[in-house]
C-alpha cells in the first residue's frame, strides 16, 4: 500500500554565515547594508565600522572612525547611504558614506537633545529625522537643514520608535511599557491613543505597514501583537521567551515575526496562523469548577465547614478556579502561549494534539542578544551579544 507524501513544511532556521570579532566593546547596534556585504557596526568603544566581505569570505573594515564621545543610536538609508548617529550627549551626527563604503563624509550635526539620545530613525519619504532622548523628549527635525521642526513631551524615556510614512502615525514605545500613537503634521503633532499592555519597558517595536500592525516586545518577556489594520481593537500576548525581548523584525515576504531575546533565544513566528485573544480573568469567591470556596471568602468557609483555597486563573476560558481543578499544564499556541500554561481540566481534554502544534520555532544564537537587524533583501539576520560578537545568519527557508 503506498503511504501518502505529505509534502515537507518550510521551515526556517538561522545558520551562521560569519562572525565578526576584534571588538573592544560590546557592539551597542549595528546594520546588513543590502546589495553590499556588508556591515556598518557602531561599538561602546567609540568606534564607526564599515565591514565589507573580502573575497577570503571573511569581513574586513573598510572605514574605522572613532567618535569624540560615545554613540548610542543610529539610522542608516541605504538609498541615500545617509548614517545618522545619535550621541550620549544629545547631539545627532549625520555623515553620508561613499558608493563603495570606504569613505565616510561628517553631513551635519545638531544639539537635538538634552541628555544622551535613546532613538534615531529617519524617514526618506519626509525628510525627517525623528529622535528621542534621556530628557524624555520627541524630536522631529529637518534632515536637510538640521532645522527642528516639533516635539512632543514623552511619558517616560523611550526605548522603540516607528513611523507609519503613509498615515504619519509615529509609534512611540518607552520605559513606562506603553506605546504611544502620535499623528505628526510638519510643525506640530497630536495624541491618537495609548497602548497599555506590557507589566515592563517596551524594549523594542516594529510596524508592518502591510497588515497595519504593531509588535512591541518588553522586558517582561511578552510580544504584544496590536492588529490596527482589523479595526477590532485586536492585541494577542505572544509568549515564547524566557528573559528580556531584545530585538523585532518582521519579514513580510514569509510572513513571519522574528523576535530575539537576551538570554539568546531566537524565535520565530509564523503569522499566518490567526491567533485568538486570551479571555479576561473571571472574578468569583469559590471555584467556578468545584464551588469550593477562595480563602478570602470566609462566610462560605464557615457555612460549608471547609477549607479556604488559593484562586487560580485557567488561561484558556479565564474562569477563576482551585488549585485541584486545574493540576493540568498545556501550551496554547493559537492564543500565544508558546509554553505550557495552567489550564482547568476541562479546558485540558478540549485541548487536542493538533492545537497543540507549535506556531512558532525555537533557536539558540549562543550568545546574550544586545541588538539584532533583519535584511529582507538578502534575508540575513545579524545578532550582536554582550560577547562583542557579531554574528550574521542566513535565514532563507530550508526543507526541514
Ligand atoms: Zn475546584
Ligand atoms: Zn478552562
């Protein structure tokens, strides 16, 4: 009897391409410049490197600039070759490099902010560079005349920003774990929301302009999925890290989310799948399964002679329940959860082995991420670590 081919699923995993050490510092961020081979890396110890890939296959500095103080952000275009770099003392340094990225020419530099900047990005489209800073304050300027166009006062210190060029919607993601949405005018800007979701700092975050969706990711492990382009006020907790979310890519040609983390964990997540929402938490005094009372519910401890239990929350129908009905752990990946959850007993035999199929794959860079870039072009990850490594991944799918 000939058994059925079922045809292989694609699957992703990073292989490692090169490495790029002789760094005295940590690498704080760094970029894939497309079409090139290359890599523009800005180190804690001053220094502005230009990497080309030699025909030894190994990457080599074609330009070594040491700033007078310490970098902390940068933005590159490759259309312009533009690299603007945002300094620990609140200056922004613009330099354009040369079509073969062995020279690199100081454009302009300006004072955006008070305190070290914490974001740059610049947007082509409207010749703006946006910026953020320890002062707590949003910057747009004029990329071609360093002239300051606005501001806006943040929440707290701002670690993720992203721009929306079709709607001017500016995404601002700070230390206080909420992301503001921003509509910006040339000279003026106004509050559109808030979103509230994380228990940490956002650490990073990236708009898919496509589907019109935003992925924050926190230090409190979690990636938050904020579906605008649905217009139902979506957001699904994605959860599939063990420590602090470094870095959020989205590649849109597969569809997949890559989201890396520091304890070096490289996950990623396949967006086709339509994930649910997880349910809000069910307040009740007794068990919603057996009725036996919560500790705190003590007229019903004393009427019915027995023993107060801990609450607890089953993360698939959210119904508050003890400890005894719901003994039971199981991933949920349609709704997030990558990792075994608690979930009551009867959500447990609802649950069947399909659900149960992981949306998402798992990797180890084998060092602490501090920064990671995703370059659609060529579809190569880079991952930097407190090893002051770089490391470059081929990401193309294989047949696993
Ligand atoms: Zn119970
Ligand atoms: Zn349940």
């Amino acid at each position: 009897m000939a058994a059925e081919i079922q045809p292989q699923p694609q699957a992703r995993k990073p292989c490692l391409l090169s490495k790029i050490e002789a760094f005295q510092d940590v690498v704080s961020t760094a970029v894939i410049i497309p079409k090139e081979d290359g890599v523009i890396s800005v180190s804690e110890d001053r220094t502005i490197r230009v990497w080309l890939k030699r025909d030894s296959g190994q990457y080599w500095p074609s330009v070594y600039h040491t700033m007078s103080t310490s970098c902390s952000c940068m933005s590159f275009n490759p259309e312009t070759r533009r690299l603007s770099l945002g300094m620990d003392t609140g200056s922004i340094c613009d330099f354009i490099l040369s079509e073969d990225y062995n020279k690199m020419t100081p454009a302009s530099t300006y004072q955006a902010h008070q305190g070290r900047v914490t974001v740059v990005l610049f947007v082509l489209e409207m010749e703006w560079l946006l910026s953020t800073g320890q002062d707590k304050n949003f910057n747009w300027h004029c990329s071609e005349s360093g002239q300051q166009l606005g501001t806006y006062r943040t929440a707290a210190c701002v670690s993720g920003l992203q721009f929306d060029v079709e709607t001017r919607h500016a995404f601002v993601g700070d230390q206080s774990g909420q992301v503001t949405i921003l509509k910006l005018e040339q000279d003026s800007c106004s509050l559109v929301t808030t979103f509230k979701g994380h228990t940490g700092n956002v650490t990073a975050l990236c708009w898919d302009p496509v589907q019109r969706v935003l992925f924050s990711g926190s230090s409190d492990h979690s990636i938050i999925m904020w579906d605008i382009g649905g217009r139902k006020g979506t957001a699904i907790e994605m959860q599939g890290h063990h420590d602090k979310v470094q870095g959020l890519c989205y590649a849109s040609h597969t569809r997949q989310l890559i989201s890396c983390s520091s304890d070096g964990g490289i996950v990623i997540w396949n967006m086709d799948v339509t994930r649910q929402e997880t349910p809000e938490w069910l307040d009740s005094d007794s068990c919603q399964k057996c009725e036996q009372p919560f500790f705190w519910n003590f007229k019903q401890m004393w009427d019915s002679k027995k023993i107060g239990l801990r609450q607890h929350h089953c993360r698939k129908c959210g119904q508050a329940v003890c400890g005894k009905c719901s003994s039971k752990r199981s991933t949920i990946p349609l709704m997030g959860f990558e990792f075994e959850v608690r979930v009551c007993d009867s959500c447990h035999e609802s649950i069947t082995d399909e659900d149960r199929a992981p949306t998402a794959t798992f990797h180890d860079s084998k060092h602490c991420i501090v920064y990671m870039h995703y370059e659609p072009t060529t579809g190569n990850l880079l991952t930097s670590g407190t090893d002051k490594v770089i490391k470059l991944w081929d990401m193309t799918p294989v047949v696993s």
